[in-house]
C-alpha cells in the first residue's frame, strides 16, 4: 500500500470517528449539590464526626450507585453546609441510618386506563434518615435529635439518560431538603444550650 493511500485511509478513519463522537448527545453537567442557601447552625463543639451506618447493596433493586449523587452524599453535604463547629470541646456525631434508593416496575392494571400509553414505567422511592448527637468529651450523648424523609416519583422508560439523571439529582436534592427542613427546628430546640448564633 503507497503511503498516499495509508494518508488517505488514515483521514477516512479519523474523519468517522469524528462524526460519530459529535454525533452523541452532550454529557450532563449537574451543578454541584449544595444546601448553603439557609443560614448555618453555629454550634459550641469542637468538630464533627459523621458515621454511616448505612450500606447500599449492589444488587437490584437499589440504584444508588448509579445515581450522580447518591443520598449519603447528599446528607454530608447537608452538614457541611449546614453545621459549623466552633467550639473548643465536644463532637457533633451525625448518624447516617438511611440513606437508600430504590427503582422497581410499575405493575400494569389491565383493568385501568393507562396514563402513560404502552410505555413501560418504574418507581424510583428514596430515604433518608439520621440522628444527630452533641457528645461530651467522655462520648456520652447529652442531647440528640432525629430525623427522616422520603420521597417517591414514576419514571417513563424512555427517558434520556440526561433527563433520567437530572430527575434523579432533583429528587436527592428534594429528600434531603425535606430531611433538614424536619432537623432545623428539633436541632433548634434540644441543641439550644449548644447553640452559639
């Protein structure tokens, strides 16, 4: 083969992949997850410790690894954001106890009238649950609070991946608000000798 006919083949090749790879629709870019939009708590301990005693499976029908944000990441940023240690003593402990998401087909109604068409559907359910201690500097529990949320919404399988994924990172976002919105006033009233602002 004459190295004219290598050049060319080589420009053919590149040329195709080219056109396929901007044929692909572009990757969602999600914005990163933050819950920095309401007033921290500032609280006298010295720092915060999270512990998870969560562990999602791998298997079906849980899907939180697949998710571009899972719920227990989503709780840590909610404290991070959220709670500042600013004292000298003392351990904020936050236990993750729940933090799942699961997807599982919609049985069709023979029966019913179908608002989807022929379109096959799944419910994607999340929860979350914590509980959050002010520990002494023996780890003794001297105050603590609890708190948990879920939420639910039906998927159309022919979702874009794009427009899967950012249903998805709402629904994390909108679970975990729900979470803080049931934690602010319980971490108002049981943490308020602890509360510095």
């Amino acid at each position: 083969m004459s190295r004219t006919m290598l050049r060319t083949l080589v420009a053919v090749v590149v040329l195709g992949l080219s056109a396929c790879a901007s044929a692909n629709p572009p990757v969602n870019q999600l914005p990163p997850l933050t819950f920095a939009d309401k007033p921290p708590f500032v609280l006298n301990v010295a720092r915060i410790e999270i512990v998870s005693q969560y562990v999602a499976p791998s298997t079906a029908p849980h899907i939180e690894l697949g998710l571009p944000v899972t719920p227990e990441n989503a709780i840590r940023r909610w404290v991070q954001d959220r709670i500042q240690p600013r004292g000298t003593a003392g351990t904020l402990r936050v236990i993750i106890k729940n933090a799942s998401a699961t997807e599982t087909p919609v049985p069709r109604d023979p029966n019913a009238s179908n608002l989807f068409g022929d379109q096959a559907t799944t419910k994607v359910d999340m929860e979350v649950a914590v509980t959050l201690q002010i520990l002494d500097d023996r780890q003794f529990a001297t105050a603590e609070v609890s708190g948990q949320a879920s939420r639910g919404q039906t998927l159309l399988s022919d979702l874009k991946l794009n427009e899967r994924d950012r249903i998805l990172y709402d629904m994390v976002g909108d679970v975990v608000n729900a979470l803080g919105t049931e934690l602010s006033p319980r971490i108002s009233t049981a943490f308020h000798n602890q509360l510095m602002l």
